[in-house]
C-alpha cells in the first residue's frame, strides 16, 4: 500500500514530525506522551472545544479523548513512545501490548449500564453522557418505528488507536484483527451499536502532514502533475466562462489523496476544525441512503481552474483551486477510509456532487469566493480577506512585527506552513513571536474583527463597537471608516452621532497609520491587564473593609455602599472606555497629527514594552504603587490614574449609583452616550483645574506643570 506521501520526502516529513513533537514537549514541559497526544489532536483536527472532553490520567480506563455527535461517539487512544530520549524509536514495529486499551474501553462501553468501579471523575462524567446519548438515540427510533419510518438508524462507535510507531508487529496485527472482529458489534445501555476501531500509524501522521503543507504542484508520489480528472454524470450547462456538472465523490477524494491542500490554495478560508456541518457530511456517507441522496442534501463545490480539456464523459482540469468546498472535499477524504466495502463500493458508483467550475481568466474570484461560501457559516471578515487592504494591511503589521489575522484561524495555518504563506514570503512565524524564560512563545497577534472594535472605541463610538460587531465587515460604513479613511476627529466631538455624515465629509481619504491602529488595541490590552477579575476584586474590597467574617449577605450590602467596589464593577463592565479616553485625550491633544506621532508613542513610551515584547509589567507595576509617580513618557500610566479617578468621582454620585444597580445591563448603560458624555465632560473640567491650580495628585506633576492634560499630551508629543 502507497504511503499516502512521496516515499523520498518521508526522511524529511518524520524529522519535522518529531521535532514540531520534541520542541512542543520541551516548551511546555510535558511528557513525550502528553505531547503526542495533544498535537496528535490537532493533526487529526480535533478541537479542543466544549464538545471535545480529553480523560487521559489514572482510572481513565483507557479512554484519553473522546466526543460526541448524532447518533456517533468518537474515542481516542494515543500511545506514544519516548522520542525524546530515542528519535529513532519511532522508526519500529510495536507488539500487542499497545492494544491492552481496546478490550478495557469495550468492555467500559458494554457494562455503561452498570454501577462504576475504579474511574475518575471524567469517565464517570463520560458513562452519564453515554447513557443519556443511547436514551436520545432509543427514544429517537421508537418515533421511527411509530411513525412507520422506513430508513433505519444505527448508532456507531469510532474508536481511534494512534500509534507513534512505524505500525504492528505481525502478531499485534493479527491480534487488532481480532479484535476488530470481537468487538464489531456492542451491545451499550440495552442497543446494538456499530464499533469501526481504527488503527493510525507513523505513516498516517505523515500524510497527513505533507497534505497540509504541499504547496507544489507534484501529486503523493512525488510526481510533477496539476491536472485532476472528474467525471460527468448526467447533463452539464456549459458557458464561456465556466460549466455545472455533477462529478463522483470518489474523484474530489481522489484529487485531495494525490495533491493534499494544494487544491485549496485559492481559498480565502483557512482550515475550519472539525464542525457540526463536518460531522453530518461524515455521518451521511456512512448509510446508503445518505450516499445516494447526498448530491440533494450538499451544496457542492466551487472550483476554478486555468484550463479543462473534455475526453469522452471526463473533463480534464489544469491547476484546480477549490474556493468554496474544503469541507465538504476533506470531509469525504477522511470518512471514505473507514467505510465498509460494501459502502465503499456503493459510495464509489452513487456518492455525487454538484461543481461549478470556472476559468480564472472569465470570473472575479474573490466576487465568486463571497457568492458562493455559505455552507459552513463564514464569517463576513473572511469574505472580505482577499480585499486589497487587507492584505497590505498584513504587510505592514508584519513590519511593525505583529501578525495581521485578517481571516479565520489565519496564524494556525501560516505557522503550521510559513514558507508558502502567499502575501508574506519573508516572514516566518519566529518573527511575530516573544520568548519567555518559561513556557511556549507568545505571539504578536491582532486579530482583524477585534481590530476594528478597538479603533471604534479608540475614536469615540465604543457603543457602536460593543453593540454592532456583526455589522462590522457587512455596512460599508463601518468597514470604509476603520480600513479606508482618517477619522479627524474624535467621536465625543461629533455628539457621539454614528450616523453623521459630517464624519466622512471631514475625515481623510486615505487608511489610518498602522501605529495609531496598534496603539487602540494595546491600550485595550492594557486595560484588561489592570482590571482585576470579578472574583479578585470582590476578595480585595472584603480584605479591605473586613469584611471576612460576614455572611454574603451582609458583605454584599457592605460593598454595595462602597465607592471603591463600585467604580471596580464600572471597570470590569467597561474596560473599552479607557480606550475611548486614550483616543479622546490624543485626538484633543494632536489632532490628526495623531497619525504621525503614533510610531514614537509605540516606541518611546510606557507603551514601547508592550508593544515589543507584550510586557505590561512596569504599567502594572506603577498602577499598583502606594506612591505613583510616573515619569513624562509614561504618558498611557497617568492616562490610566486619571481614567480610574473620573470613574471613582462617577461612583460617589448617589443618583448615578442607584441608577447603575437598576440596570440589566450595567455595560450596555456605561456604553451609552449619555455616561460617555459624562466621564469625558469631567475630563475637559479636569483639563482646566490643570490649568488654574493643578489637579495636585501624587500623578499628575507632568499635567499640572503643564497646566493642562491635552498639553501636556502635546508637549510629549513635540519632544519625542
């Protein structure tokens, strides 16, 4: 059997394995075992989300990872050899003894019904949901059999053996055939259930690495070829500039076997992770019916190609890029493997989908890419990825070194395969990354969506940033107004009014300076770095009022009158308004000299460790204080005191106080123009006390010898 990659390139293809293995193991100080299973996890596409529960420790009972989906159950077992002591210990064959899990997890899943002897907590969280999947499933197919329902369902258990190791010895292999045929058929909770075990090995884990990353048009043999064969089934409607046909699942499946991602490199999406539309396409194919109706059920695919050439009842396309389908075509790639013959053979003659193919040349491809993904829900960022701005955007971020995600799951997929990230040929994952003196590099990362709700606050619409985040790649208005043009001014000036077109008529026609975009984001960092928890805040504020020995009921109506836990819960409702008070300060203070400035404000103030290294320890520190006295350039440290002293002066008004507790939404009532106008009035009042007799606070020495925040700001700003 072919190894499913070019033989030639598996020395290279195991010595990235094992050292993405050893060097993931030594960061983050874990065991060769654990490190397998976790990256193990991720090659095969398994999220570490809600719906995925990992069991691995004492009492596991074999089970290291499991999950579950309509009328399926996904376990996994890993058993990893030690490839930090040994890298060639991979290289072999291993005996039985790897197997001793698959009968203990067997025997766990047909006595789930009975009372539980030594399991942890996990397996007897595992057995409950067991239970309660089998009492959905059986009373599911009581409502079958009632309404007289001809399709049968089965209820299937797909138990996962990965191994590290070239594969089985000859007597382990006829020991795992055996046992596949023992446990075939369970008999859990009173139903008979399918058991599909699977055997991964060495040369699985490599296939699906050199898929992930082949970028060249050379096919799993290693030979030099960008053609892929799709036959026609039945009529097809054919234009210039492209034609629909049905093709046979087995060729798409053939086509990702041969060239791994290469055939997706024209998509906007990353890899999404395994998702409920992913399950139902793998669950689907796994029943005859789901086969030969699939083609009704499936929206297709959408593939683009440079030429096609027809021969008889085929269609020869050159250079396929598929921009809308991965899922669908990697779903089927890695179901067809664990069907049954008969499946396999029925699914290989009736199994079709519909495609749409395209000559690039004929059609916009990024209009073609927004009309047709909708299968799997896509963001509205990632239709909008491809757009120029996006991608200069990414390249200048990368000069700052900060990596720019301006689509879904952007920095998995270019550090799992930086060399052919397509619009940063230079760059490696290294550049966007800060060591630590333990534990796994942190990266530099600003995600594009999250970008735009920080520049929104940053310029005075914090509301419109909080409450209108699915609008933001979907209005043009939002999307011009952060990616297109300057904003001149800030957004308390404009009466908070989102909708005047005064903004636009005034605002520059060019993209805000990549700095001043860094510097909202970072001061919303910084922010959420200094705001403590709900849980730390409420400890302090009981410590401080000794409170200890009261009931909760007696504390909470302690704190309740308490002016510090007040402006605490203002904090943790709204950290975004520090950043509005940031871009208030600046914009008063600069004006839109503000674009110029912003790379020395990164790089020669209180903010520079923050943004090089994503150390906000000496803020922290300063906030911390008894005595704070910070220096000139610390310009965003005494932005934070005055920010926290406008929110306490906020929270000793009594009627504003009452009026916060009788909100359902205390952060939806900070956010409202209405408070915002507030803080910032008391602001511009503070600006003045600056300048006739000073503040006189142990902080504010640089703004009240310069008889005023916004010139101090200014005088900062000159000398820099």
């Amino acid at each position: 059997m072919e190894p499913g990659y070019p033989e030639g390139q598996r020395t290279n293809l195991l010595r990235g394995l094992l050292s993405e293995l050893t060097r993931f193991a030594e960061t983050e100080g874990i065991s060769h075992n654990v490190a397998f299973r976790q990256q193990a996890l991720e090659w095969l596409g398994v999220a570490a989300d809600d719906e995925t529960y990992q069991t691995d420790g004492a009492g596991d009972r074999g089970i290291d990872c499991y999950r579950f989906s309509n009328d399926a159950l996904e376990i996994y077992q890993f058993k990893s050899q030690d490839f930090l002591s040994d890298v060639d210990c991979v290289a072999g064959n291993v005996g039985v003894g790897m197997l001793a899990d698959v009968p203990r997890i067997a025997t766990l899943l047909s006595t789930a019904n009975q009372p539980l002897k030594e399991a942890n907590r996990q397996i007897k969280q595992f057995v409950k949901q067991l239970q309660g999947a089998m009492r959905t499933f059986q009373q599911a197919e009581q409502a079958i059999d009632e309404a007289n329902d001809i399709e049968q369902r089965t209820f299937t258990v797909v138990l996962t053996l990965a191994v590290l190791a070239n594969g089985l010895s000859a007597q382990a292999r006829e020991e795992f055939e055996s046992l596949r045929h023992k446990h075939a058929l369970l008999s859990v909770c009173g139903t008979d259930v399918l058991c599909d075990i699977r055997l991964l090995t060495l040369d699985d884990f490599l296939s699906m690495r050199w898929k992930t990353q082949n970028v060249t048009w050379r096919d799993s043999r290693g030979k030099n070829d960008d053609n892929i064969s799709l036959r026609i089934e039945g009529p097809a409607i054919s234009d210039r500039a492209g034609m629909v046909f049905y093709t046979r699942a087995i060729d798409l499946v053939d086509a990702y076997s041969r060239f791994g991602y290469r055939i997706f490199e024209p998509n906007v999406r990353c890899e999404i992770r395994r998702s409920s539309v992913n399950r139902e396409i793998s669950a689907q194919v796994k029943t005859l019916k789901g086969i030969k109706d699939f083609k009704h059920l499936n929206n297709g695919v959408t593939i683009v190609c440079e030429t096609r050439s027809k021969n008889g009842n085929s269609i020869r396309v050159k250079r396929p890029g598929v921009v809308n389908g991965l899922q669908t075509v990697s779903t089927l790639a890695s179901t067809y493997g664990s069907l049954s013959a008969e499946l396999k053979h029925t699914f290989d003659d009736d199994c079709h989908v519909l495609v749409r193919l395209y000559f690039k040349d004929k059609i916009s491809v990024p209009s073609l890419v927004k009309a047709t993904n909708n299968q799997n829900p896509m963001e509205p960022r990632n239709l909008r990825s491809n757009d120029d701005e996006q991608i200069v955007f990414e390249r200048l971020f990368a000069e700052q070194g900060w990596f720019y995600e301006r689509k879904q799951f952007a920095w998995d997929a270019f550090a799992q395969d930086e060399a052919s990230w397509p619009t940063l040929k230079n760059k490696r994952k290294k550049n966007f990354q800060v060591k630590l003196v333990q534990g796994r590099p942190i990266t530099k990362l600003i995600d594009n969506q999250d970008l735009m709700q920080t520049w929104l606050s940053f310029c005075g619409f914090v509301n419109e940033a909080v409450q209108r985040r699915r609008d933001f790649f979907v209005i043009d208005r939002f999307y011009d107004r952060v990616f297109k043009s300057r904003i001149n001014q800030h957004g308390y000036d404009y009466e908070f009014q989102w909708g005047s077109s005064k903004i636009d008529d005034e605002a520059s026609p060019e993209a805000p300076a990549v700095s001043a975009l860094i510097i909202s984001h970072l001061t919303y960092r910084l922010a959420n770095s200094l705001i403590p928890s709900s849980r730390e805040h409420r400890q302090q504020c009981i410590a401080r009022l000794g409170l200890g020995g009261k009931t909760r009921e007696e504390q909470d109506l302690a704190l309740n009158d308490d002016t510090l836990w007040l402006a605490g819960l203002i904090r943790s409702a709204a950290p975004m308004l520090f950043t509005e008070l940031c871009g208030f300060v600046l914009f008063r203070s600069l004006g839109t000299q503000l674009y110029s400035v912003a790379p020395k404000l990164l790089t020669k103030t209180d903010l520079e460790p923050i943004f090089s290294r994503l150390d906000d320890s000496a803020v922290e520190h300063l906030a911390h204080s008894d005595s704070p006295a910070p220096k000139e350039n610390e310009i965003f440290s005494q932005l934070w005191f005055v920010f926290n002293d406008l929110v306490e002066r906020l929270a000793e008004d009594q009627a504003w106080r009452s009026s916060f507790f009788q909100q359902s939404s205390r952060p939806r009532f900070m956010y409202s123009p209405e408070t915002r106008k507030r803080l910032l009035k008391n602001l511009e009042q503070y600006d003045k006390t600056c300048a006739s007799r000073g503040l006189k606070m142990v902080w504010s020495e640089h703004f009240d010898q310069s008889k005023g925040v916004f010139k101090s700001v200014s005088k900062l700003a000159k000398s820099l």
